[in-house]
C-alpha cells in the first residue's frame, strides 16, 4: 500500500488529475446505467441463453442481447392478483333454553374481528322467534333486525319480518336473515339483534333454543 501511495505521489499534478476526472467519469457512468433500469416506463429487459438459460439484465435503451440469447421483458410492478378468498368467522352457535326477554333487549350478541378496512362482510343469522303481540285488529307483524355495533347495517338493513295468522295472536317461527354490510372498519364489532314492530309493538318476546350467526370477510 506504501509503495502505491509512494509511487502515486511521483505522478505529475496533471497526471493525477486526469486520473481522478477518469475515475468519477466511471462512478458516473456506472450510475447513469443502473439509473436506467428499469427504464421509463418501468419495464425491466433482460436477455437469457439459448443452451443454459442463464439471465443478465441489460439497459434496454443502450444494449442488446447477443444472438445466443432471447430478449426477456417484465414489469417492476406486476399485475394485481385475484381477489383473497373469503375468510369465515363464525361468531356464534348454540343450543340452550328457550328464554323470556324484554321486547326492548338484544335477542342475541357476538363480538367477531374483523381484519380490513376495505372488505364487506356476508352475514348469515338463522334463530328462532316468539312474539305475543295484543293488536286492536288486523293482523300482527314483527321484526328481527340485524345490527353491528348497535347500528342498522348499510347499504340494506338486514331483516326478517315475522307475520302472525290472525288478531292477538303468539308467533314463534324459525327464521333465516341474510345480507351483506359495508363500511365496517378493521377491529373488534358487536353483531346483535333486536325485536321492534312493524304495525305493532310486542307484549311479550321470547328467543329459541338454537342459533348460528355466521359472518363471511369478503375481499374486493
């Protein structure tokens, strides 16, 4: 290393100019090539032999491959894939007793996770229902609605409408309630349900024995 530095300070002034200027000149070249690929447009170009299949990657605007090589070309960014499967969250099921509940109250509440911000959510609630509704005539209707975090989902509310046979009448049907729900951030929510009338108020609310609420996170 001594010899070198000894041997480099004999070197005429203009000499060891030149030799710097040479220096930087290649530095700069170096980077004008690498700054080149990919090239404007993004594309990567490359050329790979015929017999191995090895690969080199070239600067597409200044170099070509040899004839013993094929021109490859791909995108710094490729295509967006599909769509992610949807991702199934069953919040809940059970069997227990059939139980008396204020009409005001939540019938049934889950908590579930849900894990972006841009996905929708399929939600299937299959239960079943007792209602005695005392009507002054006509014929006596209720709804189940569906609710996450204590708000009526968009773009539709999700609902089933319960129909009684005639006046005064004690409804108990089983029931399936279907829809999709959109807008929900990413994190912890609260699926519930609720009973509310529809001509009428209900006098007495019961809940069924068995229950699924099942929610699929779907991906756009």
């Amino acid at each position: 290393m001594s010899k070198f530095i000894n041997s480099f300070s004999h070197l005429t002034r203009r000499t060891q100019k030149m030799l710097v200027l040479s220096t930087a000149a290649v530095l700069f070249l170096g980077i004008v090539a690498y700054a080149s690929i990919p090239d404007a447009n993004g594309i990567i170009h490359g050329c790979y032999k015929k017999t191995s299949g090895q690969l080199r990657v070239i600067d597409g605007e200044t170099s070509s491959c040899d004839s013993n090589e094929v021109p490859i070309q791909w995108g710094q960014t490729g295509p967006q894939g599909p769509p992610a499967p949807p991702r199934l969250i069953t919040v809940g099921t059970g069997y227990g007793t059939f139980a008396f509940i204020g009409c005001g109250e939540t019938v049934r509440s889950k908590d579930f996770v849900k894990q972006s911000d841009t996905s929708s959510l399929r939600i299937t609630y299959h239960d079943s229902a007792h209602v005695s509704i005392v009507t002054a005539g006509g014929v006596p209707s209720y709804v189940v609605e569906i609710r996450i975090d204590g708000s009526a989902v968009s773009p539709t509310p999700i609902y089933s409408l319960i129909t009684g046979e005639t006046e005064n009448a004690a409804t108990s049907t089983g029931f399936t309630s279907f829809g999709y729900a959109n807008g929900i951030p990413a994190g912890t929510h609260t699926i519930s349900t609720h009973y509310s009338g529809f001509n009428s108020s209900p006098s007495n609310c019961f809940r069924g024995n068995a229950y699924t609420v099942e929610i699929e996170e779907i991906s756009f």
